[in-house]
C-alpha cells in the first residue's frame, strides 16, 4: 500500500511556477527536496484536510488550499509528510529532504569560523544553519537596524 500512496502522492504533486507546473519525480522512495530557509508550492489533486510532519525541526507543511501545500525547509535532514483527506485517510507519505541552497552561497572559513555569503551577482552576508554565531548576531542585528529605518 505504501508504495502505491508514494507513487500516488508522487505524481499529482507539482512544483508552482510561472508557467505550467513541472512534474516532480515519480520515482518510488525519491524525497521531495527543498532548500534549507525556503519555501516550495506543492499541488496535490486530492483534497486535504491534515498535513503531519514526522519532525518539525527539518520542515513545516502549510494547507493553502484544500489542494495547494506549502512546504517550507527549517534546518537540514529528512522527514516524512502524511497527508490525509477530511475522512482522516491516507492521501500520502512521502519522504521530505531539507537540503542547502548550491547556487550562489559562497562559504568563508576563517580559522574555524565559518560565514555565508550570497553572491548573485555582488556578494551579501546570508546566516546558514553552521555559521559562526557571532558572524549570525550580527547580521541579524543589521537586518533589524534596516527593518527599523524603514519604519
């Protein structure tokens, strides 16, 4: 049954983009991955009434819509989601990978402290789960010195 559900939830989920959606992959046991600190439009073609996580930790799941999820990436890893319809039965359960970003973060070891950098096209300071704390309080303390001048 397990298989069936995977490859069900497999097929009628799809990524959201500007034009038509894209499939994702049907492959049995492939997870659905999503990047670290990002979110990812899931669309399903069963209604559903219930998200579950096996760990919030790693990934949060939203119900927009009855058929639209949101997946959003916490912290690095693997979970499971269970989605199930308004009578409490088993859309799917598939696996979820939270994986980092590769395209434009640039990583900076100084000693052992580690910074992020995202660079597309000029380089900015970024906070990735593994940076140096010191290097992370900062930034955040600039990004909230900037939310606050624009207030």
């Amino acid at each position: 049954m397990r298989h069936t559900l995977v490859a069900a939830f497999a097929l009628c989920l799809s990524l959201a983009t500007g034009l038509a959606p894209a499939p994702v992959s049907a492959q049995e046991g492939a997870p659905i991955n999503v990047n670290v600190n990002m979110a990812r439009i899931l669309r399903i073609n069963t209604a559903a009434a219930t998200v579950i996580v096996g760990n919030p930790g790693v990934a949060d799941v939203t119900i927009q819509d009855p058929q639209t999820l949101i997946l959003t990436g916490k912290s690095y890893g693997q979970t499971n989601l269970i989605v199930l319809d308004s009578a409490g039965n088993p859309i799917a359960d598939t696996l979820i990978e939270v994986v980092q970003m590769q395209a434009g973060i640039v990583t900076v070891y100084q000693g052992q402290a580690r910074t992020s950098l995202a660079c597309a096209p000029v380089c900015q300071q970024v906070v990735m789960m593994g940076d140096d704390a010191t290097f992370s309080s900062q930034v955040v303390a600039s990004t909230q010195l900037v939310q606050q001048l624009a207030n």
